[in-house]
C-alpha cells in the first residue's frame, strides 16, 4: 500500500492539507478476519546528524523508529539521496533511542533495549555492541579523553566505552529511588568525573567517581522539586547545574566532585557536544552545508549551501513496518478512525470505497471517541481535547486559533498529561476525560468539557481519591458516573496508592457518593461498559471479568478470565468492550474476539484472531474493527453472534 504525495492550500489564514490517500486492497484472512493495511506506512527520527562518510561526502544519519522499535540506522547521502539502510545488532524488542551522540571521532552511538551500539559511517557498519543493564540511555556525554558515557532510565545505570581501546565498562544502578528516574542532562568535567540530573517525581543531581565506581548527591533535599536536575560542562573544566531553579540562589559550580553554591546565576560558554534527546537534529555538515530538512514521511531532504545560496531537494528511501496505532473508534461519516504514534499521524478508513487517508496530527491521540455528529480525541502531552468535524474539510489543528478542524478545545496539564478514558456522555453534550498527570506528578484528575456552553470543569486528584487516577468510566443513571482507578503514577512519579478502587461520582455535584476497594491488590480497572441491560461489565489488570450492579453498589458476577482466554488487550485507551448499536457487548483478547451474554454473563470466544489484537476497536456495520501492531483488522461477526447476547 503506498501513499500519495499530499498538495497544500492556502486561503482565510489558515492552510488545508489534502490527505495522503491510498486504497488498502483489503484481504480476507479467513475465519471471519479481514486485514485493511497499515495505516501509517512511516517512520519516525530518533535522532538525526550531518556528517560526512569515509570518502569526506556529506552524510545524514538517521535513528529508525516503527512499531517494532528503533530497528535501523538509516544513510542518506547529501549530494545525490541515495540511502543505505543497517538493521540494528540486536532486537529493538519495541525499545527506541531516547538519546544519541554523534562524537568527535564522527561515530554515532545510542543506547537502548538494554544495549549500548557504535555506528561508523565512515565503515558503513556498526562497528560495537554491548549488553547493559536495563534499560534505555536518558542523557550521553563524551569526556575529554574521549570516552562515551551513558546513563539510563529507570534506575540510573551507567556505562562508557572507550573507542581507542575497545574498554566497555557497565556500572549498574549508582542512584536508587522508589521511582523510575530521568537524567536528561549528563556532564563530564576535565579531572574525569560524570554529573547527570535525575527527575522528574524529585530533582537531584549526582556525581558518579568513575575510578572508585561511587555516585553521591549534590542537592540538599529541600533543593529537590518535581522537575529534572540540570548539568551543563562548560569550556572553563567544570560543571555547572541546579535542581530546578534557575535563579541566583539554584545554581552550584561542580568539580570533582563538590559542589559550590554559587549564590548568583553563572556565567560561562558551553562545550559543545552533538548530542540530545530523541529529537536530536544536527544540521551543519563539516564543510559549511546545512541539512535545512530530512522529512520521513514525503522522503524528502533539503540541503543548503549558505556560501553559494544553493539548495537541493533530494529524494530518499527506507523501509518501514509502520507507525504504532493507539486507538480506533468509528467515525460519523462511516469511516473508521484515529491515530498513529510515532509519528504522530491522523488515520481514516472507509469500509465502504476501501480507502485510506493519512495526515499530521495533532500531538498523540491516545483516546478516541464519536458522540453524534461530531469525533473527539483526548491527546498526549498535556491532556488536550480536539473536536473533528468530518462534514467539513480538514484545517490543521494549531492551538486556541479558531476554524481549525480538528478544533483544539482546551488542555489539562499537569492534571491529565497522558490520556487513557475518554467518555462521550449519552447526554449528547458532555466529555469526560481522565488520565495519568504531567512527569513527575502522581494523582490524575477529571475534565468534564460541556459542549453546548464550551466551558470546562477540571477536577484534581484531590477532589476524586487522592494519589490515584481515573483509567476506566462508565455512564450511569441519574447523572452519575462510575470510574475505575489506576494506582500508576505519571511518566517518572512516584507510587503512592497500593489498591485500585471503584468510585460513583455525581455529575452535577462533582462529588463521590461512594469508593471502595472491590477487589483487593488489583492495580488498574482496565475497562468498563454499561450494557443495555443495566450493568456495567468491568475487567480489572486486565483478567479480572466483572459485572457491577451500581444501584447496589455490588459484585453480581466475577471470574478469572486468563487462564481460558488470556489477558485482555491494553494501551493508553483501550476500549476492551465493544457494545453492538443492537445491545451486543463484545470483548477483545490478545488472542481473539469474545461474546458477553447479557443474561448468564458468560462469555464465549467467537474466533481467535490471526494476529495478536492491540489497540481496541468499534462496531461498524456487522464488523469489529481493531489494530495489531500498525496494521488495521476487521472481523466480521456471524449471525448466530448477533442476535445471542441474551439468550
């Protein structure tokens, strides 16, 4: 399946972007199943430099990201595109570059799925590769020998490697925290020692003495905030760096080892490193050309020569399995809809012509949902809502500027930064959405977004049960809701809450009229489902089936449901249950599709799928629509499972 190139209009201000488009040559599998195609046939940088290859050409190096993780190291030649594409030399295993390092000896090294690698483009090859402990490298460095310093997520792992001598050194874990630690920043001073900043649930900064292998913190605990500790090597020989604030009272001088405090905000010139996170773009080629752009999804690179004012358009190539589908939910016009993470990409189908449509999106939509005429989206970062109009034509989503489509409608961070529920009310007028909190925080709140006055009600954590977050909702009678709790903190947080719980919630109120631990030890309510018979079907840690009767306030129907049918699926929205607009309720396991009866509460596996289920799907017109991976599956339901709900 491949992709037109998209052509772009202006006009009002604002610019439409038509859609990549391409028709998916849908395949019947068998047994019921159905395969549409991959709905984002891209890949995404996880680092990107200029460089030059062993014959002193300008090079662009480029981290390959896919749904199966960072697989490749990706070589564009400056002058005329042709690339040269090198598999990684051990399995992503869904793993990715958080950070890389183009050093001064012009080899490009990254670290992760618990493996530190070299790549020489002057060799074309990787060149070294190192198993670690876990698991990904957060910040890397090179000190002035020359060494490569990596340190790692979750639990500030180190390692270097000398590249003269072929000394690879694993330290392990130097710093622990009951949270799993960031260190965005890493330092080496001029007599040998590392410096990192560690975040987000409390910022620290360690120093790590690589001759007698010992780390020890540098900031006071009433200096820690909920942010990331900051270093930065300076020309001078040492360090410089504080815990948050960046004022006159937050900075300290490092140097082997101690740290000053220095009362006033420092004032020294940078030593420049190639390095950075995953978005890491470098753009001066050694001769003076620039790399103005290295575009995966047209495939296209644009490079200028800022002597002479030329500039070249090159085409390139790669391969790819596709970006990794987050949610799908059936949209107004018929299509089945949502998005791609990785990048970040806007995905239509349309059973009925058999095409697909493709496009940027806004941020990643990890939860999706239709209420009436209209197509909703909680996203990631910072808890965003969008409203699509699929009547109208599509103007790409820019923040608090009106007549976009999908429109942004308001943002949640830190209370909700990473959405996993999204309910549209059957009210017709009320979004709910909920999620885990900004990095570093613990404790998710509630936005209820009321679409006839467009104004928001955010509820915090505190206000709910304090130290967990919402990760399930389900609409009851008489304006109330029923959630389901996670114990998971946000991306970098601490846990606090050790049970999950089930709360009821009065709509108009915004307070609980009840919580209790149901099941004791569970961690998260994976899903929940009122049915058309008045219950409300529930999993919890993804084996625990469970039917609620709320006006009791009780447990009517309970079973483990793993050992016969494996776990349920689970993503950052997951939309387990699949209600039928003719009162069926279906459930989605990894390992196939499953029928609820209504009555009995027993479920029956109506066909194992070909192909591990992820992302939950929807109902459309006697299919159930789902995605494994980045590809997009249906499963037509026979008519015996049509009608048997209750029987």
């Amino acid at each position: 399946m491949r992709y037109t190139s998209p052509a772009i209009f202006f006009g009002a201000g604002l610019f439409m972007v038509t859609a990549a488009v391409a028709y998916a040559e849908t395949q019947d599998l068998g047994n019921g199943f159905f395969h549409h195609g991959v709905a984002t046939p891209v890949s995404n940088h996880r680092g990107t430099v200029a460089t030059v290859d062993d014959e002193g050409r300008g090079v662009v190096l480029v981290w390959l990201f896919d749904h199966r993780g960072g697989y490749a190291l990706l070589m564009i030649d400056a002058e005329t595109g042709k690339s040269g594409q090198y598999a990684v030399p051990f399995p992503p295993g869904g793993d990715c570059p958080y950070s890389s390092i183009l050093s001064s000896r012009n080899k490009f090294y990254t670290h992760f799925n618990s493996y530190f690698t070299e790549f020489d483009p002057v060799k074309r090859a990787f060149t070294f590769t190192a198993k670690t402990a876990p698991q990904m490298a957060m910040g890397m460095t090179e000190d002035d020998t020359g060494i490569i310093w990596s340190v790692t997520y979750p639990n500030s792992g180190v390692v270097s490697f000398n590249p003269t001598t072929g000394e690879f050194k694993d330290y392990g874990p130097v710093h622990q925290e009951n949270w799993a630690q960031y260190q965005r920043y890493v330092a080496a001073d001029e007599a040998g020692w590392i410096y990192f900043g560690v975040g987000n649930t409390a910022s620290q900064v360690i120093a790590f003495d690589p001759t007698a292998a010992t780390a020890k913190s540098m900031l006071p605990e009433a200096e820690r905030e909920i942010t990331s500790g900051y270093v930065c090597r300076a020309t001078n020989g040492k360090v410089y760096g504080h815990g948050g604030d960046d004022g006159p009272g937050g900075w300290y001088e490092f140097y082997k080892g101690e740290g000053k405090k220095l009362g006033e905000v420092p004032k020294f010139e940078k030593k420049l490193h190639i390095t950075s996170s995953q978005s890491l773009f470098h753009t001066e080629f050694p001769d003076g050309k620039r790399l103005k752009k290295c575009d995966l999804v047209d495939r296209v690179m644009v490079v200028e020569n800022p002597k002479t004012g030329e500039v070249k358009e090159l085409k390139f190539d790669y391969t790819s399995e596709g970006a990794h589908i987050m949610g799908i939910a059936t949209a107004p016009d018929g299509s089945v809809s949502g998005g791609t993470a990785f990048p970040m990409r806007f995905f239509t189908y349309n059973p009925k012509t058999d095409l697909w449509i493709n496009r940027a999106s806004y941020g990643q939509w990890n939860t999706v949902a239709r209420q009436g005429d209209r197509f909703f989206v909680g996203g990631y970062g910072a808890g965003f809502l969008l409203e699509w109009d699929p009547a109208k034509l599509w103007v790409e989503t820019e923040k608090d500027i009106p007549g976009c489509n999908p429109q942004f409608l308001t943002e949640c961070e830190p209370t909700i930064n990473r959405p996993h529920e999204l309910l549209a009310h059957p009210d017709g007028k009320t979004l709910i959405l909920a999620g885990t909190p900004g990095y570093g925080y613990t404790g998710g709140g509630l936005l209820f977004w009321d679409r006839e006055t467009k104004t928001r009600t955010l509820l915090e954590h505190t206000d709910l049960l304090p130290q967990h977050s919402t990760f399930s909702l389900a609409a009851l009678p008489d304006g109330k809701l029923l959630g389901g709790s996670t114990t998971s903190p946000g991306t970098g947080g601490e846990k606090k809450a050790t049970e999950a719980e089930l709360y009821i919630l009065d709509m108009a109120t915004k307070k609980l009229d009840w919580h209790q631990v149901v099941f004791p030890g569970v961690q998260a309510y994976t899903d929940l489902c009122r049915a058309m018979n008045g219950r409300v079907y529930g999993v919890a840690d993804r084996k625990r089936f469970f039917v609620f009767d709320a006006a009791k306030r009780e447990v009517i129907h309970e079973e483990d449901t793993e050992a016969k049918f494996g776990p349920t699926i689970s993503h950052q929205g997951p939309r387990v249950f699949v209600p039928s607009p003719e009162g069926n309720l279906y459930m989605l396991f990894v390992k196939g599709i499953a029928q609820v009866n209504l009555t009995t509460h027993t479920i029956t596996m109506l066909a194992e799928s070909p192909v591990p289920i992820g992302p939950g799907g929807d109902y459309l017109d006697g299919r159930i629509y789902f995605g494994s991976e980045s590809h997009v599956y249906s499963y037509q339901v026979p008519a015996s499972a049509l009608t048997n709900s209750r029987q």
